[in-house]
C-alpha cells in the first residue's frame, strides 16, 4: 500500500506538495512528489498501485514502457548521443555524417523518433536524388546515416 504524507518542513506551508512512498514492481521504495490537493495524491498513488500490480502480473512490460519513453525524447539528445559514439573516427567523417543525418531529420520534420518512419526518409532522400542529382555512394551515405 502506498504511504502517502507531507515532509516535516512543510507541515506548516498551507500549499506544500504530498508525498507518494510505493513499492516498485521489483521490490525498490519510490517516493513520487504529489499534488497540493491530498485527494489528486491518493489517486495518483492507486494509479503508481496499480500500475505496480498490473508489471507484477505481465500485464505491462517494462522493456516496451522504455523503448516508448525513448521515442518520446527529442531528437536533439539522440543526435548529440550519436555523435559522442562517432568520436572514434576522424574528424572529417563525423561532421559530414551528422551533417547528413541533421538533413535527412530536418527534410523529414522529426522532432522525436517516434516521427521518423523509414518511408519518411526514402521518400526525403529520392527528392534529394532528383534535384541535386547526387551519386549512389553518396545516397548510400545518407542511408547508412540514418539507419
């Protein structure tokens, strides 16, 4: 059951935040920061309950919840984690390659991962080939890139 309360220094603030104590699926103790109104923190903390129940059962899978948590994150931190993996390389190749794949991402429109869809990209990347009429190496660059 989760425990729900105020900290000892905010007892006396007439606004101050309760707190949610629970259980997580794999026996850790959480503490949620809850609303101002005790009533909106005990729903929340049946919610974080069930939510709780429901992993324990397999109802919920908890890989799926990250990799959804993960395609919600803007694509700005992907890029910048991308790039850090292509430290091992020259210079010269890591500028053209995030050069490309910040124009196959601004072309598409994406601004999570969740926007990008291969069809996206290889439609973006024909139009590149039909206006700019660039070779196969370089559109297997692009390919390459993004994937």
């Amino acid at each position: 059951m989760a425990s729900i309360y105020k900290r000892k220094q905010d007892l006396k603030k007439k606004r101050a935040p309760w707190y949610i104590g629970y259980t997580s699926e794999i026996g850790k103790r959480c503490t949620v920061k809850g609303f101002s109104d005790k009533g909106e923190s005990e729903r929340l903390a049946a919610k974080l309950e069930h939510e709780v129940m429901l992993r324990k059962r397999g109802l919920i899978d908890p890989e799926q919840e990250r990799l959804a948590e993960r395609r919600k994150t803007p694509l700005a931190q992907h890029l910048a984690a991308f790039e850090k993996s292509l430290a091992k390389n020259t210079p010269k190749h890591v500028k053209l390659t995030m050069a490309r794949v910040r124009r196959v991402v601004d072309g598409v429109g994406a601004n999570t991962v969740a926007d990008l869809s291969p069809e996206a990209v290889e439609e973006f990347l024909r139009e590149v080939v039909a206006k700019e009429k660039i070779g196969n190496r370089t559109y297997n660059h692009y390919v390459q890139a993004t994937e």
